[in-house]
C-alpha cells in the first residue's frame, strides 16, 4: 500500500481541521474529567471512608467498553459532542482521582507538620503545601489521562465526532490507506505533543525540583 503524497498536500485544511477537532475533543474531556476528580480526591482525601466507593463507582466507569456507553447514551443525548464528551469523561475519572489521593497520600508528614507548627489552616495547608508537594504525581495522572483520551476520541467517529476517527473511518469505507495512515501519525504526534507540553508545565509548577536537579 502506498501513501498518495498528493492527496495529503491537497488535503492540508481537512488534516488540519480534523487535528484541531480531536485536540479540542480531549482537552475537553481531561479538562471536565480533572475538575470532577479534584473534587472527589479532596473528598476522598479529607473523608477516607470515600475512597473505596469513589474508586469503585470509578473503576466500574471504566471498565465498560466504550461502544456500549455510546450505545447507553446516544438515545439520550443523541450523536452530539455531549455524548462523546460524557463517554470521554468518564473514562478519565479512575486514572485522574487516583492520582489526586496518591499525590496527597505522598506528601512527606514532616511537611505537614511543619506547615501546622506554622499555624496554617487546613485549607491553607492544603493549598500551599499539598496540593503543590503532590503536583507531580498528579501530572503524571494527567499525563496518562490524556495519552488515554487522544486514543480513545478516534472512537467517537462511529457517533459523527471523533476529529481524526473520523479522518481513518472515512479512509476505511474508500479503501483509501492514505486517510487511514494520516489519521494514526497525527494522533501520535498530538499524543506525544500533549505529553510533552504537560512534562513541561510540570517543570514550571515545580521550580524547587529544577533547583534541586540543577
């Protein structure tokens, strides 16, 4: 099989609409998926008898195939972005509140002590020694949330969405690989783009760690 090197160069707008479509799509879904789960870990966090049904009711989310969910959803929310969005949710909550709680459950006592024997608050402590001391593992929560999500909006092509899904889907009803190869390279470079970027803001909300590296 042969890549049609002319098609792509004529074809750049479609490639790069589809490329933004999945972008936006994903960073969606992290974006909604972390708040939810910032939430729920602090929760979880503060009221450890949560932990165990929160990561349930999470770890259940997740192990539905992703074609089900669509299947459950559409008659409700019909084949809009709501529905890829809320099955692209969904599917971050596991990853993203377990890295809240092991991110907050690995801050050193000392820290904390040290932060009370100060006189902060519990929300203040919480805001200025945790939540920063636990930013990289959160990151590496997200990370992994987001690697997750670029893979799996391909899949909401069958629902009419999908940005690149629907580049591939298209090239499989032609019988046309080139659509098929463009879609499976420009959601790996926007993966590994989008990883990198959040090794990046890593970096910058932890200043202390380049300063300690250096």
């Amino acid at each position: 099989m042969t890549i049609s090197w002319e098609w792509i160069a004529d074809n750049l707008d479609e490639i790069g609409a589809a490329t933004l479509e999945h972008l936006q799509l994903t960073l969606i879904a992290v974006g909604v998926g972390f708040a939810i789960s910032l939430l729920l870990g602090l929760a979880a966090y503060r009221w450890r008898g949560l932990y165990g049904p929160i990561a349930g009711v999470a770890g259940l989310l997740y192990t539905i195939p992703s074609l089900a969910l669509f299947a459950v959803l559409v008659p409700f929310t019909g084949l809009t972005v709501l529905t890829a969005e809320i099955g692209l949710v969904t599917y971050t909550l596991l990853i993203l509140v377990r890295g809240v709680v092991s991110g907050l459950d690995g801050v050193p006592r000392d820290a904390v002590e040290a932060a009370t024997g100060m006189g902060y608050t519990a929300r203040q402590r919480l805001a200025r020694v945790e939540l920063p001391l636990a930013v990289p593992v959160i990151v590496t929560a997200i990370r992994l949330a987001t690697v997750t999500t670029v893979g799996l909006v391909m899949v909401t092509a069958l629902i009419g969405e999908g940005g690149l899904g629907q580049l591939m889907l298209r090239g499989f009803n032609r019988s046309f690989p080139t659509m098929i190869y463009v879609g499976v390279v420009m959601s790996v470079v926007l993966a590994v783009g989008l990883d990198l970027f959040l090794v990046g803001c890593q970096r910058f909300l932890t200043p202390w760690a380049r300063a300690r590296a250096t």
